[in-house]
C-alpha cells in the first residue's frame, strides 16, 4: 500500500514585528486587552512590496532543504492562501517559477484559516493514488493587506507568514486520517466581500468579523472533527503525543485541549508571538515544534483548523 509521510518543514516569518504595545499608539486598546482575550503579544507583518509567494518561497526552500530534495523532485505544489499576489496566475505557479520547478501541477487553494488543511488533505489523495510522488505545501498569507487598522476588534488578531512542508510516497504509515468540511450558510460571520469589477473595488475590501459567532462556531465543530479524525484513524486522544491547532485564540486552543482531555503541555502554541496568520498558522507552529525536538520520529501528532467558509478540518498523522 502507498501512504504519504512529511519529510520536512520551513517556515517564514517577516522581519517587521508589530507589538501590541505599538498597536496602543495608534488605536484605542491595551496589551492587557488584547492578550487576555486572545493570548497574542505580537504579530509580523510584510514589508511594502513583500508578496505571498515571496513569503511562500523562503518557507518553501526551507522545507525542501530539511527534507532533502530539490526542484527536480517536486511534482506537485498546492499553496493556500486568501492573499495571492494577484487574480491569476496562482500563487503556486508564481512559486513554482521562482523554485525552478519544471515539472507537475501547481496550484492554489483557498478555504482560509482551514486552507492548510485543505491543502495537505488533497496532497495526501494525489500521493497515496500514485499520481504524484513529491508535493511542496504551502499554507502563506499577507493577511494584514485585509485589515482595517482603525478597526480594534480585528487588527490586533491577524500577522503575516509562511509556512511548507514536503509530503513524499512512502511504504510507512504517515498520514493516517483527515476530514473535511465547511457550511456555507455561517459565510457572513467571517468575510472579506469586497471584490474586483470594471476596475473598481466591489464591496468592503476589509474583514468582517462576528467574534462572538466564530468563537461558538469554531468550538463546536473543531471538538466534533477532532472525535472524526481520532476514531478514523483509530487512535484516542490520550494517545496523543502533540496537538498543533489553527492559531486564532488561545481561548479557543485550549476549549478544544479540555474537551478531547488532552494536557495541555502537549499543544503547541505559537499564537502569542505570531498571532493568527490564516493558512500559514499550522504550518509555522508545526514547524516550530520540529525544528525545537518537540515532535520526534514516531510520535503521534494531530493538526486542526477552522476559518471563513465557515470551513474547518482534522488530520491526524505518524512523524
């Protein structure tokens, strides 16, 4: 049987750094505000001209090296993200080009904060079916370009970043269960409408967000997914060596760890220093986590995301 395995990680960070302290100069809120009901403390935004593939490609080459291969290799790059660097091309042909890679299908995939999900989900199904043998995912966003930075409630919740990982064939059990899913009717409770039409902007070109309904939305489902995926791949939580959740709130990370009953010094968290950065959280936190030695070979680790769509999933996956 083909299964598929993560050979590496990578991750990219920009170097501007924007602390909550900062973000008290310019609007009406308080770090103890913000960090008591989100946990962030920090967040890192592009520089003028810093393009989502450009972020993709650092965390890309990072992911590639740690994984041992080269642009030769890859035949397949799938990047979600909700900030391409432009209508079309996608994103991932953009990155493809600035990779060198020549070879295979490149494209992006847009479900929001849940697109890493998404993205590694359909990775894993083109492997383990033998018509790709070496997928570049990346989960990278500008989501600060969707902000309102007058708007308190929701420009101290967002950074920007990149995360990637490489997904190879292998013999050995890697991913071992995924889910899926979305409800289209809970789509006004967290949007950016606006659009392009005619040459002018269409609709509210920032994000909208109903706090209250999110946080209810996400806590329910992301327990009920997390329940799907364990018992699909046959394991229980208490087997669980690391949890690497969607970095959006810390409230809402550990509501989730308390109701599968999983301590929580075996979540990883990343949220305080890189606030929520949409499709790139779960794969900037599990990169974290590797490159530190917390997530070692054979260990049992979940990831798990929710966003706009409102859309959310679960994986659960072998090291």
């Amino acid at each position: 049987m083909t299964y598929a395995r993560i050979f590496g990680t990578g991750s990219y960070l920009p170097e501007r750094v924007v602390t909550n302290r900062d973000l008290e100069a310019r609007i009406d809120t308080t770090d103890e505000w913000i960090v008591s009901r989100t946990g962030i403390e920090a967040r890192h935004v592009a520089a003028d001209g810093e393009m989502t593939s450009d972020l993709a490609l650092q965390a890309a080459r990072r992911a590639m090296e740690s994984a041992s291969v080269t642009a030769d290799d890859i035949d397949l790059i799938i990047v979600a993200t909700t900030t391409p660097d432009m209508i079309f091309p996608s994103t991932a042909c953009l990155l493809q080009a600035k990779l060198g890679v020549k070879q295979g299908a490149a494209f992006d995939v847009q479900a929001v904060c849940t697109g890493f999900m998404y993205a590694l989900s359909t990775a894993n199904l083109f492997i383990t079916s033998g018509q790709h043998r070496c997928a570049l995912v990346v989960g990278a966003e500008v989501f600060s370009r969707l902000l309102d930075w007058n708007d308190r409630r929701t420009c101290v919740l967002f950074g920007d970043g990149a995360g990637a990982v490489v997904l190879r064939r292998s013999e050995e059990p890697g991913i071992l269960s995924s889910n899926l899913h979305a409800d289209g009717s809970l789509s006004h409770i967290l949007r950016v409408d606006g659009g392009i039409s005619h040459g002018q902007i269409r609709g509210n070109p920032f994000l909208e967000m109903d706090g209250q309904a999110v946080y209810r939305t996400a806590v329910r489902v992301l327990d009920e997914s997390a329940e799907e995926a364990l018992k699909q791949s046959g394991y229980t939580a208490a087997q669980l060596d690391w949890f690497v959740p969607h970095q959006a709130n810390i409230r809402i990370i550990n509501s989730i760890a308390d109701k599968i009953g999983l301590p929580r010094e075996r979540v990883v968290t990343t949220v305080a220093r890189h606030g929520n950065t949409s499709a790139a959280s779960v794969p900037l936190a599990l990169d974290a986590a590797v490159r530190d030695h917390r997530i070692k070979p054979g260990h049992l680790v979940m990831l798990q995301g929710v966003g706009g769509g409102m859309t959310w999933g679960t994986l659960v996956l072998r090291w």
